[in-house]
C-alpha cells in the first residue's frame, strides 16, 4: 500500500514540475490575444509546373512576373533582395526511356527582375506529342506575387503553370462535340517517381480505358492520348489522383486541325460554385457538370449579369447523373457577359465552353481572388480588347485594377490604377487601356479592404465590338500571394506528457 502511495505522489510531482517548466518557458506573447491571431510571413519561395506546347504548335514559351510588395526597392539593384526566378526544361518521355535517357541538357533560364513581364522560351528539344514542358522555382522576392503562364506567339497567357498535387479535376466537352484530340500532361518535377490514377467520366458513364496507374519518372512530363477512350462523347471530365508522389497535370482539346484550347484546372467537388467568364457570345454557352458521386445531382443555376441575378431553366432544378458528365446548353443572356453560381444537393465538378475562335474557351469553377490577382501574358496587338469579368455573387466588392508593361522598371505601372465596383449579385466587363509600346503586359487586380469576394476571368476578344466580340481566350485569374498567415498557436501541455 506505501508502495502504491508512493508512486501516486510521485507521479503527482512529476507532472507538478513538467507543468512548472512549461509555464516558465513558455513564449512572452502566448496570451489570449497572441494565440487568437495567426502570424504572417512573406512567401520566400514558390515552385510552378508549365505543360509542353500542343502537338504541332512548337515550342512553348512562358511569361512570368512577381509582383512583390517590395519590388521598387528591389528594382535599385539588390539582387541578392529581389532573389530569382529558374526555369528548367523539362523532356517529355520517350516510350521505353528512363529518366536519364530523357534527360536534357538544356541550361535553365533565371529571371531576377520582379515587378516586370518576362517572356522566355523553354530550352530543350522537341518530344514526341511536342515541345517539352518546364518548371520553374522562384526564390526571394521573385516568389512574392508570382506568376507564370504558357503564351503563344502574341504573348497571350493560354494557361496557368500550376502547383503540383495529388488530386485535380478537369471538365471540358466531348470528342463528338468538337473535340476529338485530347492530351493529358502529367508532369514530375520531383526527385521520386509518381504513380497517377485517371478515372475518365463521360456523358454515358465512367469510362475503363485508363485502368492501369501511369508512372512518371522524376523530372519527366508524360503525354496520354486521351481521344481513343473517349469516343462519341458529348462531355468529359479527368481525375487526376496520385498513389504516390505529386504531379501537375493539364488538359488540351482540339479541334482535329491543330487549334484547340486548355482546360483550366477545376475547383473541387462541392455543393456550391461559383464560375466567372461567361462573355456576350452569339450563341449559348454550354455547362458540363460532373458527379463523382454515387447520387444523381439536382441543381439550380443562377446567372449574375450587369443587370443583377437571372435563374437559369427558371425555377425547375436541372438533373445530373451520378458517376457521369452531363452537358446543359445554357439559356441566352443575350448581350450580356455573366458569371454562374451552382448550387447542388450533392458535390459536382463544373465548366463552361464559351464559343468563340477555334473550339472556343474555356472557363471553370474558381476560388475568389484574395490579395491580389496577377494575368503574366497579355497581348497588345491590334484587333485585339483585352479586359476582365468580375463577379460578386454575395456582396459588393470594389478592386483596383492595373496594367504593368513588359520592361517597366521595378514594376512602375504603365498607366494609373482604376477602380471599379461590382454590386452584389452583379457582373461587369471591365476592358484595360493597353501600354504604349507594342509589347505584352500584366494586368494586376486588387480587391480592396472590406470587398465581398470577388470571381475573375481575363478575356481576350478578336475583332470589332470590345469584349462584345467573339472570345479568343479565356483566363481563370488566380490569386498570386506576397504573404501568408501561419494558423494560430496557442499553449498545451499535451506537446511535453507522455
């Protein structure tokens, strides 16, 4: 019985001490209000994936810029401040090559100048579905703000370089439908091999000509042909899923001639999207809405134009199948550009093919802008508008909206900043006054303090007209940070007990 005793009270005391050290030796600022509010840091380094040029379009190039909140002072001369921006070449498998096989030795290309347009062509050779992909890794103050985007010729941003991940959704239309090529690019930019899963979802179904797992070896892009599986599809969606790794993936479709367009990545499954980007098109858009899960969806849409929020199908919910892509032609908005918001009683994927040159564009569910939002590539050419769709679909939300010219010393916009005001429930089309000069340009779009969130896609249109004239890209604007909140820490004794 002493002997229990004993070791009760000497667990007492050992927990007494424990409990004494922690309190002396916790951080001065741990009271209530320092573990309420989560510190923020600036981003220091940031590390981007560019698919490869379409099959027969060459060589890819990529526009960037880091618009850092620093970047004036970075512009006289502190390289070692502005840090850099390295883009690598990044080969695209052979069928039967290992990674060094397909390996290359092309040098990388750095870019250290924040706050300017960057226009470079990716090193390398060309694979066999086309030129090679790249990576690019940004340090310093190069990583604050920092975009990058694949642009062709004009130095108009097709796509996104984007993160790499275990999990993505693309949605887009079927091989019937106007797109019988389809290429998917995973690529790996890491030092292990990645083992990616692709679940196919059709109009009619989920789709098995993917069953096996595609390796991709580290510091290799691989190139699937998706269109043999895929046949007389009116609509489609990919799932991308690693097993193990992470990869970045893309999605172009074409139109069998060589033109085509990119699908942007999707947001994940959920009850409620938000998808901006619709502009005034001679005919109707069309949705896909895609339902990974095992129920049917039923779904309502509704339009916000500048006149104010419009239901589409009037009030009767539109049905989606479960474990399938279901194609909506969308209701006329007449001359009005729009943006959607879909709520289900079930989790969906959506997008949306705005017709327009070629196959059209195409347009996605998104996250609101936060921060800041940064387009690299814009084209200055004539015959072209160039501009924005903002949508607030909750509360009105005011941004600043400015366009910085490729060469612009420490990023000194090319014209002043103009301010615009979205109402709640309302969508506007904002076209931007190009620089003077000729050259591509970044456009940056800033949401003010106390805004609603704020859906943003950039648009380039061909022709007479302004942003009234037929699409010839669309660009899901993505929010590019200079600083990112930790979540909050507070004190707990569980970090030192047993």
């Amino acid at each position: 019985m002493k002997r229990r005793l004993a070791l009760f009270c000497g667990v007492l005391l050992a927990i007494a001490v424990v409990a004494v050290i922690a309190w002396r030796t916790q951080p001065a600022a741990s009271g209530p209000a320092a573990q309420a509010a989560g510190r923020t840091i600036a981003v220091t380094s940031v590390t981007r994936s560019c698919p490869p040029a379409p099959p027969g379009t060459g060589s890819a190039h990529v526009a960037m810029i880091a618009m850092s909140s620093q970047t004036g002072s970075a512009a006289g001369g502190n390289a070692a401040a502005a840090g850099s921006a390295l883009l690598s070449a990044i080969p695209v498998a052979a069928a039967g090559a290992s990674a060094a096989e397909g390996a290359t030795a092309a040098q990388p290309v750095t870019v250290s100048v924040p706050g300017t347009v960057t226009t470079v062509k990716v090193p390398g050779e060309a694979g066999a579905s086309g030129a090679g992909g790249a990576a690019v890794a940004a340090t310093g103050q190069m990583a604050e703000g920092f975009e990058a985007e694949q642009v062709n010729s004009a130095g108009m941003g097709l796509v996104s370089c984007t993160h790499s991940g275990s999990d993505m959704w693309f949605v887009g239309t079927g091989a019937s439908e106007g797109a019988p090529d389809i290429w998917l690019y995973l690529m790996n930019t890491g030092a292990i091999g990645a083992s990616a899963n692709v679940t196919i979802l059709t109009d009619t179904g989920q789709q098995n000509g993917l069953n096996n797992a595609i390796t991709v070896a580290p510091h290799q892009v691989v190139a699937e042909n998706i269109a043999p599986f895929v046949r007389g599809s009116q609509a489609l969606a990919l799932h991308v899923q690693t097993s193990s790794g992470q990869v970045a993936a893309s999605v172009w479709e074409g139109d069998g001639t060589g033109k085509g367009a990119w699908l942007p990545q999707a947001a994940a499954p959920s009850t409620t999207l938000v998808i901006p980007g619709l502009t005034v098109a001679r005919s109707a858009a069309r949705l896909f809405v895609t339902v990974p899960g095992s129920t049917d969806a039923r779904l309502k849409v509704v339009a916000y134009t500048p006149a104010g929020a419009f239901p589409q199908f009037s009030t009767t919910p539109v049905d989606a199948s479960a474990t399938a892509t279901t194609p909506v032609t969308l209701s006329s908005l007449g001359a009005s550009a729009a943006g959607l918001k879909l709520t289900s009683n079930v989790p969906i994927v959506a997008g949306v093919l705005v017709p327009g040159a070629g196959i059209g564009s195409f347009t996605t569910a998104t996250t609101p802008v936060t921060e800041q939002g940064v387009v690299a590539g814009n084209p200055s050419g004539r015959g072209l508008t160039v501009g924005l769709l903002l949508t607030a679909p909750a509360s009105a939300a005011q941004a600043s909206i400015t366009v910085v010219a490729a060469g612009a010393a420490g990023g000194a916009p090319a014209s002043t900043a103009q301010t615009v005001t979205v109402l709640a429930g309302h969508t506007i089309a904002v076209a931007v006054t190009r620089p003077p000069g000729g050259e591509p340009f970044a456009i940056v779009l800033t949401p003010q303090a106390g805004s609603g969130p704020l859906y943003a896609v950039r648009v380039v249109t061909t022709g007479t007209g302004g942003l009234s004239a037929p699409a010839a890209s669309l660009l899901p604007v993505t929010s590019a940070l200079t600083v990112i909140t930790l979540p909050p820490v507070k004190s707990a004794y569980t970090a030192v007990l047993p």
